[in-house]
C-alpha cells in the first residue's frame, strides 16, 4: 500500500522520506488500536464514532485503491514473462513527458481512494437538512378499533446549537405538518448543552402541534452534561429552563410518568421516560417503574424513551407489557448506507439495534435517526429523519 502511494505521488519529494513511511504506519497502527477501544471498552460515544468514522473512512480508501495496485502488480508480471520468453532486443525509448502506466495507475487509485474524503465534503453542503419522510405502518393486536389508522409522527435529536440555516429548519418543520399526524412524539436531545441553543428556533418548533398533542421526553444531552457551570445551581437552572421550554412550546413533556389518550371513550397509554442507557457516561435518571404507574388496565402502551439501549436492557426483561418503544440518541452516526432492504453504519458496532423498526417477540422498538446533527456538521447516507407510523389492528 505505502508503494502504490509513493508511486502515485512520484514527483512529490517528501513521499520518499523515511518520515513518511513512519508516519503512516503510526497513524494506521493508531486507528486499529483506537477501533479497538472504541469496540471492547467504556468511552464516550463521541470518541467512539469519531474513532470508528475515521477508521472506515480509511478502510475504504485502502479497499477502493487495492484493485489499482493489483492490476499494475499484474501487469508487471505479464510485462516481465513476456520479456524473458521474447528474444533480446532494444526496447523502444519512452514518448518524452509521458506519464508511465504505473503512476497513471496509482494517480488513479489515489483518486478514486479520496471518494470517501469526498463524500464528508459533500454531506456537509447537501446531507445535513435533506429531511426524509419515512411511512411505518404499526401493527398492534390489542389497539383498540378507535386509534385504527391514528397518524402518529416522531421526530428526535433536534440539537438546536448546532443548526446554522433556520429556513432549512423551518422547512423540515412543514414537511412534519403536512403530513397532518394525529399526535407527534419527539425523543429528546432538543440542544447540545445549554438551553440559550433553543431560544432562537423556539418559535419555529412551537409550531409543531398535533390535534392528540405532541409528547416530549428528554436526552441525555438535555441536563447540560457536557458544559461547564460554575455553580450546580447554575446547571440545574439550565434544565429547569429546557424543561419551561418544553412547555412554551405546547409541548407535553413525560419525565417518569403517563398520559392516558383517550378517543371515542377509548384509551391507550402514551409512557415518558428520562434518559436511561447501558453506556455508563450517559445519565440513567429513567424510572420505568413510576413511568408506568396505573397503566395496567391499558390496551396498548407506547413509550417514549432517548437511548435504545434502555429497550433491550430494561424493557424487555421487565416491562413485556410495552408494546412499542420510541428512541432516538445513534443519529445513525450519520454516516452509513440505508435502503430499503439493507442498512449499515459504523454505529452497528456499538449499538445493536441504531435505526429503524425492530421486534423482539410481541414487544417492537423504533430508532429514528435523527433531526438535527452533532460534531460532523452533515450526513452521508443516513439523512435527518421525519417519520410517520400509521396505527393499525393487527387483524384489521
């Protein structure tokens, strides 16, 4: 690999110094060791997608430029048995100024290499605001015949500090609207750290309301973890004031408790959790056990609840009385690939269940992607989400 490279950038002097072998084989020894922690140990989830982006991203590189260095290895074996079966003779003189086929080789396999360096620039400039609309239709055995066909929309991870086009926003918003959902839920992480990052988009996301209401739950984000305050009343200020936004908002915000929707003197229970995961940095101040408090007599439970992982680490084991669990947080690492049939991101390695609909016996588990961005200001291959579930009986 450090050949086919060297080869390529021929004319450039310092690929042929002995710092630059060193360099890359330090850096590639670097993300190995640094995918491996990210992989079997507890770091934070930041460093861990930033460790797994990079390693991929080179990974990539190193597999579409690998093809260009086997073909010029081929070529230089078929060159070199056709020589020594042929009779000796003088070798044409090479045309002056013409680029030999080895360095054409490796220029073009540097080239096609950068396509994923490409890539992040263009997921900055078109990714990052190009909503999507993703239908699910929800099937659910025991709903009751009034909320068949109820529209239900969710979006999640907002992280309003890290919006730079409010028009883009906006317009995200009315994509949301003209869906016309029943009632909206969204999943937490409305800012990076503080609340301020709100204040200048509160009044486009007042606008998203729902004739059923729009039901809010908080992430791990949203307590001000992750800046610096210099007093505890100070941070908890901050959360009370998110939490005063919420309700500004219209929003109706399930910190530990329920609501029961009630539709033609029929009712299912709409569960809000605060922000539980298995990942030991983030806040577990989720308490399911409140959440569900006189709800046993409900036909249908979803809940709302930030980190995935709380589903597979409380929920099934606990509460099977759950029928489905809305969730946030992966963003899809936002970068990936994602069809309709296949799915991948370098998130997959450290949350098992990071995007899209998931069942585990009668219990099911939606992972929407994301609204906003964080760190990386774009998104390649798995773009922000709006989704819309449609309720339906499961023999309707």
């Amino acid at each position: 690999m450090i050949g086919g490279i060297r080869a390529g950038l021929k004319k450039w002097k310092f690929s042929h110094k002995r710092w630059f072998t060193v360099t890359y084989w330090v850096i590639s020894g670097l993300m190995v060791v640094g995918v491996l922690i990210s992989i079997y140990m507890k770091i934070g989830l930041g460093f861990r997608a930033a460790f797994l982006l990079v390693f991929f991203l080179s990974l990539f590189a190193k597999i579409i430029f690998l093809p260009f260095i086997l073909i010029d290895d081929i070529r230089r074996l078929i060159l070199r048995f056709k020589r020594r079966l042929a009779k000796p003779e003088v070798e044409p003189q090479p045309v002056q100024h013409a680029i030999p086929r080895s360095e054409f080789l490796m220029k073009a396999g540097l080239l096609a290499g950068a396509i994923p360096l490409a890539t992040l620039t263009y997921g900055t400039i078109s990714g990052v605001y190009d909503y999507r609309v993703k239908h699910r239709t929800l099937y659910l055995p025991n709903l009751p015949k009034a909320f068949d066909g109820i529209k239900l929309g969710q979006i999640s991870d907002i992280h309003s500090g890290s919006f730079y086009n409010k028009k883009a926003v906006a317009g995200g918003v009315e994509m949301l609207l003209r869906e016309k959902p029943d009632l909206i839920f969204f999943t937490g992480d409305l800012v990076n750290s503080r609340t301020r990052e709100m204040y200048e988009y509160q009044d486009i996301f007042s606008r998203v309301k729902a004739p059923l209401g729009v039901f809010s739950s908080l992430g791990n984000h949203d307590y001000g973890d992750y800046a610096d305050w210099p007093t505890e009343a100070a941070k908890q200020k901050n959360l009370d004031d998110l939490i005063a936004t919420h309700k500004n908002m219209g929003w109706d915000l399930l910190n530990n408790t329920n609501r029961r929707l009630k539709v033609d003197g029929e009712e299912i229970g709409i569960i809000g959790v605060e922000n539980w995961g298995t990942i030991a940095r983030f806040p577990r101040r989720g308490r399911m056990d409140l959440a569900v408090k006189n709800t046993d007599d409900l036909p249908v439970k979803l809940l709302l609840s930030h980190d995935p992982s709380h589903w597979r680490a409380q929920v099934l084991p606990h509460y099977p009385q759950i029928d489905v669990m809305f969730a946030g947080h992966t963003h899809g690492m936002q970068f990936g690939v994602q069809t309709e049939h296949f799915q991948w991101s370098p998130i997959q390695y450290i949350y098992k269940e990071w995007a899209g609909l998931y069942h585990e016996g009668n219990q099911q588990l939606y992972v929407n992607v994301g609204y906003g961005f964080l760190g990386y200001p774009g998104r390649v291959g798995i773009l922000p989400e709006i989704t819309i579930f449609t309720l339906k009986c499961k023999n309707a």
